[in-house]
C-alpha cells in the first residue's frame, strides 16, 4: 500500500509539470521582399517547428511584397502546416505580404501597421491585366475562406458568415468591388490596425512578441528563433545586380584572355569561377533552369570549337555567341520551359539592359586594358608564362621582344588554329594566325605583331 502511494505521488508529479511546462513557440521574420530566399526561410522555420515539436509559430513581417508565385507557396505551406502559425505584422503587410498574412491562423499588428493593397503590379509599378488580378482575386477569396464560416439564422433567414471576409479578401486587390460602408468602388483597399480589428482581419494590437504571449495566455515560453542560413545570406549578396553584372564581364574576359593565350588556364578558370557564382543564385532562387545553363555551356563549347578547330569565323562561332547571351538573359527571366506567362516586359527588359550593359563593358576593358593586362607583370606572374617547361624546349614568348621580325620566315612548329608555335631563326615561339588553319610543318611567315604575339600566315 505505501508503495502504491508512492507511485501515484510520483505519478501526480509528472502530470502536474506537464501541465506547468512551458509552451515552445518558433519565431521568424520575414522583413524583405517576398523572394525565394524568403520561400526557403519559411520551410526552414516550419520544419524547425516540426522538428522541435512546438505549439506555434509566429511569422513577423514588414514587407511591402515581392513575387506572387513565392508568395502563394508561402501561402500553401502555411496552410498546409498542423500548427497553429500567427502572423506579427511588424509596420507593414502589403501585397504579397497580405496574402501570407491572410494564411496564418491569427494575424496580430504593431501600432500604426497597414495590411492591403494586393494588386498585382509589375517592377514599375504598373498595374498588370486583369488575367493577373483575377488569379490573385481567387487565391485572396480561397485563402479567406479557409479559415472558416459559421451559419446565421436571423429571422428565419439563413446566411454564412466568415471568419474573415472574402469579399474584403478580393476588395484588397480589384478597386472595383465596393463594400458598402466600408470602401467605395474606386479604391484599393488596405487596413489599419484598428480597421483590421474592427473588420476581422486582425485578432489585436500588439507592440512585441510578449503582447501576443500575455495576450494568448501563454506564461513565459520558451522562444526558438530561426534565421537565414549562411547560404541564403550569400545567395543574396550573390544576386545583386550590380555584381552580376561584373560576373558577366569576367566571363567573357576569360573567354577572350583564353582564347588570345590558349593553355594559360587562369582566364578560362576566373570566367568557370563567375559563371557558377552567376547561375548558382539564380538556380537556388528558380531563375535558371537546367536547360538555360546547358545552353550556356554548348554555346561556350562552340566558340571554343570555331576558334581551336574551324578556320575563320562561321556558323558555329556566331551560334555559340547566341546561345551564351541567350543563355545569360533567359537565366534572369521566370519563365518555366519558354511560358512567360509570369513574366511582364519590363522583366525581360531589365534583363536584356544588365547584359548589354555588360557586354559593352567587357568590349570597352577588352579594348582600353586588353594589352596593357596581358603584358602586365602581374599578369605573367598569374599565368607563368615562362615555365620550366618551355625553357627546357627553347620555347621564347617574345611578349617584351622589341626586334623587328616582320618578314621573317620559319616552319609551324605545331598545328596553328588560330594558336600555336613556329619555330623562326632556330627558336620556337608562340605565335597565331589571322583566323587560318595552318597544318604543322607548313611554311610560315610573320606579317605582323599583335598583343604580344607574332601574327604569321602561311606560305608556299
């Protein structure tokens, strides 16, 4: 008997600190333009809940929007998650953002928050058309809806009532639906934190985290907080514009520095280095697609076959230029398998500007620095051009020759494409072509000097 009251004292103290244990609650925020990245943060902070099996989640937000597919899989993910997932509107919720904030089960604001104004626009802000509108209309009334209806009867007459209303849902995107006494046919709606209180899209007013806590009944729970990984962050540096662009010009430095001084290796590695740090990011954030970066790889594969193999410049070298630039441009453009439904034309537009931007850049540096860079002493220093190798095989790069060897005749000393060597008074030297191919042990003569290399042509 004494045992067995043991046992229940034992087993009375186990449910009375379950009962006192503290909720566990997971909390992140979302304070940037809805983006993939800000996609990735939210399956990161639902599956941490999972993982740490927490009562709740508390998304705080301050945006102003962003993209409406990252937005709806937002959406869909919160829908979706077992746990209840509040929304903090932290200053602002507009757009993208309201669609999110609609999802969660409860939405609490900060003073002198805002939530509306879900029309879909493009980067310019211009109001895209109603094929637009209409999808986002649906998804703001279905998300509405979810959260549930009860049925009024009111003298003898039966209604539904929503949690939240749909219809003020839609009013958030279209200003042409009016609801009486509460917006007019010509305005776009968009909320207060008193208005949202009032009109059931917002269940209080709350200044912090602990607001929401006293205001739910939670006493002290334990907070675990999740951020963006180490990757995120630098994917996000990644995809500035401006450094794209740089990695665009690097890319095509390469190429040419390549190209001008074939086997050197540090050209083609610094523009294989800017081609993954240009396509990763956009390849996280769904940008590039598989086919885009293959396509970018044939037409390099190209330009190096027309160059190394193919005497002149023809079909080949001018569909690998193609193909790289298209590549460069479709890679900066959702599209998914050529349906840019998604896409408005100044997306296309801004992706076509930081290429051509870039290219001109590229051309400007190829032609002000190109000599200057390659005969640099830092350059030689990067590449080795005197290799111990070369040395041994009486190999001279006249790179810094100031004797007058135009005229001069010799033997190609290996096939020259348009690269090569010919070996001319005794000595082997690095020389190229003017675009021709000449066989080994053709008969050569230099014409002239160009970037450092002795230009020859062949000759009977």
């Amino acid at each position: 008997m004494k045992h067995f009251l043991s046992l229940a004292l034992l087993f009375l103290q186990i449910q009375v600190f379950a009962q006192d244990s503290s909720l566990k609650i997971v909390h992140f925020k979302v304070q940037e333009e809805i983006s993939p990245s800000a996609s990735r943060l939210v399956k990161k902070a639902l599956a941490t809940a999972t993982e740490q099996e927490a009562d709740a989640v508390i998304l705080e937000l301050d945006t102003y929007g962003g993209l409406l597919l990252d937005a709806d899989s937002i959406r869909i993910d919160i829908l979706d998650f077992e746990k209840p997932v509040y929304a903090f509107i932290n200053k602002n919720s507009g757009s993208a953002g309201a669609l999110i904030s609609i999802a969660c089960d409860k939405i609490f604001m900060a003073p002198g928050a805002t939530i509306g104004s879900a029309t879909v626009v493009d980067g310019s802000g211009q109001v895209l058309p109603d094929k637009y509108q209409s999808y986002m209309r649906s998804i703001m009334r279905s998300t509405a809806e979810s959260h549930g209806s009860d049925t009024l009867i009111q003298d003898g007459d039966t209604s539904i009532v929503y949690v939240r209303d749909p219809k003020i849902a839609e009013a958030m995107v279209d200003e042409r639906i009016e609801i009486e006494g509460l917006i007019p046919n010509d305005r776009i709606l968009a909320f207060t934190t008193s208005e949202a209180i009032d009109n059931h899209y917002c269940e209080g007013e709350a200044e912090s985290l602990n607001d929401i806590f006293k205001q739910e009944g939670w006493e002290q729970p334990t907070v675990v907080k999740v951020e963006k990984s180490r990757l995120d962050k630098i994917v996000g540096f990644l995809a500035n514009p401006a450094l794209q662009g740089a990695l665009i010009m690097i890319i095509f430095w390469g190429i040419f520095f390549e190209i001008r001084t074939p086997g050197i290796g540090f050209p083609l590695a610094a523009a294989v280095a800017a081609a993954m740090l240009y396509f990763a990011p956009l390849y996280l954030d769904g940008l590039a697609a598989n086919w885009e970066i293959l396509l970018f790889i044939v037409g390099i594969v190209l330009i190096g076959f027309e160059v190394f193999v193919i005497p002149g410049f023809g079909v080949a070298g001018i569909t690998g230029i193609l193909l790289t630039v298209g590549s460069l441009v479709l890679s900066l453009i959702r599209n998914v398998d050529f349906d840019f439904s998604t896409t408005t034309e100044d997306d296309i537009s801004a992706a076509l500007l930081m290429v051509f931007i870039a290219l001109v850049g590229f051309i400007l540096g190829a032609f002000l620095f190109g000599r200057g860079m390659m005969s640099s002493p830092l350059f030689k220093r990067l590449v080795l051009s005197d290799t111990l190798k070369d040395a041994k095989a009486g190999v001279h790069i006249p790179t810094d020759q100031s004797t007058n060897m135009v005229g001069k005749k010799g033997k190609a000393h290996t096939s020259i494409r348009p690269m090569g060597k010919a070996k001319i008074d005794g000595v082997i030297m690095d020389v190229k072509s003017m675009g021709d191919f000449i066989d080994e042990g053709a008969n050569v003569r230099i014409v002239s000097k160009e970037l450092g290399y002795w230009v020859v042509e062949e000759i009977g």
